[in-house]
C-alpha cells in the first residue's frame, strides 16, 4: 500500500436495504470527492437491486448507478472506515471505537416515485458537500 492510499480518508455509507440513501450517498460522495475519498455502502439487509427511482433521480443528474448492488454489512467495512454514516439502520450498525459516527436521519425512499426520491437525492448532496469539506479540514 503506498502512503498515498494509506492516507485517503474512507467512509461506509450504511441502511437497512442499501438500495437507496446509501447507495446515492456513495454516488455522490465517489463523484464529488474526485477520487480522493474512499467510498463504501452497505446494508443490514440488502435488497435484491438497488432503488429503481433512486437510479432515475441520480441519472437526472448524471450520475450512473444502475450497475450497483446492494452489499450486506461486514465487520471488516466498518473497521475498515475512518467515517461511518447510517441511515436508519439503529442497532444493527456495529459500533468501533476510535471511528466518526454521523446517523443522518432521511426519508426512505423504498416504493417511492422518482417525485417523491428528487428531494431526498438533494438533501444527500447537501450532506456530501458539507462532508467533503469535513474530511478536508481533518
């Protein structure tokens, strides 16, 4: 591992089904941070496939996430991240000492229309930029 990787910052992105909020989090957050952040998603019991309208609503912004799929919580993803931010997944999200916990409370956009997922997709965006500018200042 060179010293260059050894310094990149990571962060788990974690729900209950990672098939929406975590996934656009980690969309935007490997999009956004230009390569420079390391990104990861899971869920404490991930769907089949990730959110059809969150796909859409990512893709109205030229973000391409249909390839994704969900991936179930390890241990090793969260010892493994300096930043652990969940969304709703309560106790199931294992705790480590020595990591940043942030809990971001979000609409969940499961069986939701495109309509309704557009303004959950921008307040994660919001999040990301001001996460990115957190991990800058560490």
């Amino acid at each position: 591992m060179s010293t260059e990787t050894a310094k990149k910052p990571s962060v788990l992105f974690v729900c209950v089904h990672n098939a929406g909020r975590s996934q656009m989090a980690a969309a935007f957050l490997t999009t956004l941070g230009k390569g420079e952040i390391e990104v990861r998603s899971a869920g404490s019991a991930p769907a089949d496939k990730v959110n059809p309208s969150a796909v859409e609503a990512m893709a109205e912004l030229g973000i391409d996430m249909s390839a994704e799929i969900p991936k179930v919580l390890t241990t090793e993803a969260v010892k493994e991240s300096d930043v652990v931010i969940t969304m709703g997944c309560g106790d199931t999200c294992p705790i480590f000492p020595g990591k940043r916990y942030e809990d971001w409370e979000l609409a969940d956009p499961a069986g939701k229309g495109v309509e309704s997922v557009r303004p959950i997709r921008d307040e994660i965006k919001a999040r990301i930029e001001e996460l990115i500018a957190s991990l800058k200042e560490d």
